[in-house]
C-alpha cells in the first residue's frame, strides 16, 4: 500500500475518533434515524410508497432469515406465509368488512375492520405455520428446502385453483382500505403517508420483537442448533421441537409482512405464494449478511433501492435481476458476511478498533 | 364415477403428447439427478440451461447453418460449455466449505437470475417457436387420434438416452469410476481418481442433457425466458418424487408428470396442478430417498 493512501486512513481514522469524542453517541444517532423516519413521510408519494414496500420487505426477511441465519434452515415456500398474511387481510375486508360495519357503526368500521383482519390473517398463517413446520423440521439441509418450496407451490396452486370462488383464481383479490371520518375530515386508511406512519409502527415493534427473540435464551439455543444440531441434542435441547417453534415465529413474522403489502399494493395475489416471491427474502437475507440482525434489512434495502436505481436508466431497465444474480454469487463465494459486514469492516477501518466491539448485533 | 364415459376420453394421442413431455422432462431430471447423485449438489440453475439450449438452438438455425439436427448437437453441448465453467467457477470453490450445500443451493439460484436476464436481454421477451424438421413434419393417425410424428421421434430420442447413459455408468470404466466418487468421494480420490475433473465432466454431462431436452422440444413448446422457471419446477418433483441420484427413478418419474400434464386435467379438472406438489411433499417426508433409490439402479 502507498504512503498516501496511509496518509488518507489515518486522516480518516482521525476524523471519526473525533466524531466519536465529539458525542456521536447512540442516542444522538437513534434521535437522527427518527427524525429521519418522520421526515420520509413527507417525500415525494413515490419516494414514500418505495420506502413502505423497503419496511415490508425488511420484515419478510426478518422472518425468513429467524430460521436461516439463526437456526440454519434455508426455506424457499416462505412466500406461502406472505401470502396467508396478504389473502387473510384480502378476505376479511372483502368478506366481513359489511358485517363489521353493521355491529360498529359505519364512522369507524373501516379501522375495526383493518385490524381485525390484521389479527385474523396473522392467525390463519399461525395455524398454517403449525402443521407445516411441525412435518417440514423432519428435514434438513437441501431436503428442508425442497419439501418447503414444495408446501410453498402447493399453496400457490390452491389459490390458482380458487375453491369456493374464496381466492379468485389469477387475478387475485383488490383490497380496499375505506376512510374514516375524523372531525369532519375524510381520511382514507390507504393514504401514502398515514400507510406509511402505520407500516413504520408495526414494523418498528416487530423488528424489536424479533431482536429480544434472538437475544433471548430462546435464540441462543436456535444458535446452538445452527452451529452443531448434534451438540445441541446431547446438551439436552429437542432439536426437532425448536425448529418446529422457531418455524412458526418465522412464518408469524412473514405473515405480518405479508398483511401489511395487501394495504401497501392494494391487491392480494397469487404471486406472493409463488417461489420466487419466497426467493426475495432468500435475495435479500444473503446480501445483506444472514449472520447479522441487521443483515436481511440492508439487503432489504438494497434490493428495493438499487432495482430502483437501475430502473433509471432505461439501458438497464428491467435488467436489475442480473446484478442481483452476480451479487449473490460474488456474496456467497467470497463475502459470506454481506453488506452488514461489510459496513463493519469499513467502520473498523475509519474509527479505528475501540468503537468496532459495540456492533451489537452480531449473531455470533 | 362412470367409466364407460371417461375412457374414451383418453385418446392414444394424449397418451403420446404425455410420454413427449415426459421425454424432454426425462432430459433435464436426470441430468439434474445424475448431478447431485455424484456431486451432492442440487443444481437450481438447471432449468435455465434447459431453456438455453432452446435458445442456443433457435439462435443456430437462425443465424449459422439450416440444419435442424445440427443445431441441436451444437446447442447441447455448447450448455455443457456453460455447465463446466459455472461448475468450475463458482461451485468448485464450495465442497469443503461446512454449510457447503446450501450455498451451492444459492449460488445456482444466482444462476437463474443471471442466463433469465442474459436470455432477455439478447434475445428478448417475446416468444419464439421453431419449426420441426422437415424429415418429421408429418401427422401420424391412430385409431381417433392424431398427432405429429416428431413426438414420437422427441420419446425414441429420450428412450435412447436412457438406455446408453445405463450402459455408461453401469459398463464402462469412467462410470465406475463415477459410481465408485458417488459413494466414497475421498476413497475414490485417493485411488488416484482426479476427482475435480470428474466432476466438471459430470456436470458437463448433466448440462449436455438438460441442453438437448431444451434443443429438442423447441419445436414442441413456445421459448420464451419464463420457461426455465416453469421446467426447474417440474424437475425438482421428478426428482424427488424418482429419488435424488436416480436415473430409474427420473425416467419413471418424468413419464408419470407428463402423463399427469397431458390426461390429469381430463380427470381431475381441479387439482391436477397441485397434485405432483402433494406427491412430492408425500414423498420427502414417507421416503426422503425416492421411489427409486441410489444411482444406477
């Protein structure tokens, strides 16, 4: 390495010591973040739409990466539990939202009415999540991933098939949110930014959830398992029980994201049972770095963003996936711990070894 | 159920649309199979190199020489080129690494996402037909039924296939020494068999397979870059359903999808699309190693 690029790092090193002294601490950045969250809302409606579909997909693999990065086991169906979250959402309103409004009143029957579904959708994914955890945890490895793409495909094949006429086949099913009236003033339920302020809620208090799961001895013991089932099973841990229970609060957390992208998009579809809907939480987990907590929400971040980025460019458009495609692959092969690590590394480089031990969230 | 109704239905044209189907599905599973029974790795990007060679075949036709057969030869082993260099490039790199399966798993996937776009961006969205070859282009009548004579070509091709990679791998030298690296990898290696090598010729070899499945059903399908998304998934049921590593078990395998494609629908007008997922998760968990177990066999 030259001199002067020495001369640069230690220029660099220098400026984030001093920061760091100069009171950077967590509360002042966390304050920062908020009032950053706060103020996204009122970006351009696009720019708003584009970070709500961030925070969902961020929660979706969130979930998904409980039972990867944390447990070891790669789902590739965990779009069948989006979709329970997306269609009980879809269903309720379609089908119980007159029922509802008859016992409430019509002034605020459109909330009831969304977070009654929220509560219903999340539990219709429980009581999918606990027959196909408890059978599909049998497995490991690659046969973990083929019998849940199998689950995954089965679902979406049942909501193709529309039994009952319930899920409407191809076309999937329009979710309308309604608006309430407050005050004389007419606020619709759907609107960018109150959407947004409420994704931000539910995601926030989700992703703490998730957060005290891992730090938990609940989320040790998934880690255990991670790193040897077997030394896990003579300590006395039943292997097979964990993974069904972390199976379920994995798919719990996906169907939240998945209920809360009905509201975002509008629409419940079939789409979102479909394997390659469970592969961008696949996607975005190993990107971001499936052994950091914060892994699968800059992969989140990422994904959406530089698809985003890429669809500026009307050379490139719609070409997006062959970036993610060779980002995967350069990931996987070189780069296990991903952007979070990455960023890491960057950090320790910059402010030097004594800030790097208060990363915090590393699963190891 | 009232039978006298319902046999009829079943024309030897289905019959015979089935077993094509289940021939070009024959091509890509058991490359797929013969894949991860030596190499232990489940190729995701296998239905990507399926539609490869529909394209590289179409882009031969178009653009080098008009010759049908030509293009297919060419086609399939110019997918076994792409096959050996992702093999040695990206999957090589991962057989010692602990969590190895998974990112070989992950990495294929990267696969898709990357000959999808490729496909896209050369040769657009739009799908393509090919015409079958004149030798060919003639309709066969059975009984009630009629249907092109190039499937029954597409079915005696597969049988062929079968047939000579049985006696590869069960009576030559380099299949043995394919079975012997299949079971005891390290053994096998410290026999003085060049282990990497074998099985950048495996995967060669399964790449090549899934190639001519793609080449040869060009005629009979619409390409178009969703096709690998849609074959991988068939294949993934075939396999599993046949038993990971088994040839036996993706010839039987196939034929039984094909069949379920072409008359399933005539029978169950609901449920014919979700039944081979049934079967295959019936199977994973009742006998994780297939209805037909271990290579060769």
């Amino acid at each position: 390495m030259s001199g002067d690029e020495d001369g640069t790092r230690t220029g660099l090193a220098a400026f984030g010591s001093a920061a760091v002294t100069d009171g950077w601490t967590r509360e002042r950045i966390s304050l920062l973040v908020a009032i950053g969250l706060v103020a996204m809302a009122f970006a351009p409606s696009f720019q708003v739409y584009l970070f709500t579909e961030f925070l969902i997909i961020a929660l979706f693999a969130l979930g998904f990466n409980l039972l990867y990065g944390y447990t070891g086991l790669l789902s590739f169906g965990h779009g069948l539990f989006f979709a329970g979250g997306s269609y009980g959402v879809a269903i309720v309103l379609r089908d119980l939202g007159p029922v509802i409004a008859d016992v409430v009143g019509s002034g605020i029957a459109p909330v009831v009415t969304f977070a009654l579904a929220m509560v219903i959708a999340v539990m219709i994914v429980v009581v999918v999540a606990i027959p196909v955890g408890w059978l599909s945890v049998r497995l490991e490895e690659i046969y973990f991933a083929l019998i849940t793409l199998a689950f995954g495909m089965l679902g979406f094949s049942f909501i193709l098939q529309n039994p009952g006429g319930i899920t409407n086949g191809t076309d999937g099913i329009l979710v309308l949110l309604g608006s309430v009236e407050i005050g004389g003033m007419d606020v619709r339920l759907g609107d960018r930014q109150l959407y947004y302020f409420l994704t931000l809620g539910i995601v926030a208090s989700a992703t703490y959830t998730i957060w005290r799961i891992v730090n938990s001895p609940f989320g040790a013991v998934c880690k255990a398992i991670r790193e040897s089932p077997d030394r896990a099973a003579a300590l006395g841990i039943d292997v097979t029980h964990h993974r069904w229970m972390t199976f379920i609060l994995s798919a719990l957390f996906v169907g939240i994201a998945g209920a809360l992208m009905a509201g975002l998009a509008s629409v419940a579809s079939p789409y979102h049972a479909h394997w390659t809907n469970s592969a961008t939480a696949v996607v975005a987990t190993v990107i971001g770095g499936a052994t950091f907590f914060a892994g699968p929400i800059v992969g989140a971040f990422i994904y959406l963003y530089v698809r985003w980025g890429i669809s500026r460019f009307p050379a490139l458009e719609a070409h997006w996936e062959l970036f993610f495609g060779a980002l995967l692959i350069a990931v996987v092969l070189y780069f296990k711990i991903g952007a979070v690590g990455g960023l890491l590394l960057l950090r320790e480089r910059l402010f030097g070894a004594e800030t790097s031990t208060d990363g915090g969230g590393e699963t190891e | 159920m009232n039978f006298t109704t319902l046999v009829p239905l079943i024309g030897i044209g289905d019959i015979v649309v089935g077993l094509s189907l289940g021939s070009r599905l024959f091509l890509i599973a058991v490359g797929l199979s013969l894949i991860f029974g030596v190499l232990g790795v489940l190729n995701f990007a296998h239905g990507a190199l399926y539609m490869l060679g529909a394209y590289f075949a179409l882009a031969v036709t178009t653009s080098v020489v008009d010759n049908f057969w030509l293009a297919v030869v060419i086609g399939a082993l110019a997918v076994g080129v792409v096959g050996a260099l992702i093999e040695v490039a990206t999957i090589r790199p991962l057989y010692e690494r602990a969590e190895g399966e998974l990112d070989q798993l992950i990495v294929t996937f990267g696969f898709v996402l990357i000959i999808h776009e490729l496909v896209r961006f050369i040769w657009g969205s739009q799908p393509y037909s090919m015409d079958t070859p004149a030798l060919f282009d003639f309709s066969v009548t059975v009984g009630a039924s009629t249907f092109s004579a190039y499937r029954i070509l597409v079915i005696g091709l597969a049988a062929l296939v079968m047939l000579s990679l049985w006696l590869f791998i069960t009576r030559t030298y380099f299949g043995s020494l394919v079975r012997g690296t299949s079971s005891d990898r390290e053994m096998a290696s410290m026999l003085g068999v060049d282990v990497p090598r074998l099985y950048t010729g495996v995967f060669f070899l399964g790449s090549v397979l899934a190639g001519l499945g793609g080449a040869l059903s060009a005629p009979l399908q619409s390409t178009s870059p969703a096709l690998g998304d849609q074959v991988i998934i068939d294949a993934f049921i075939i396999v599993v359903i046949g038993g990971l590593g088994s040839m036996t078990g993706a010839f039987v395998g196939a034929m039984i999808i094909g069949l379920l494609q072409s008359i399933g629908p005539q029978f169950i007008a609901a449920g014919h699309i979700a039944i081979p997922f049934l079967a295959m998760v019936l199977v994973l968990l009742f006998r994780p190693e297939g209805l037909f177990g271990g290579i060769g066999e």
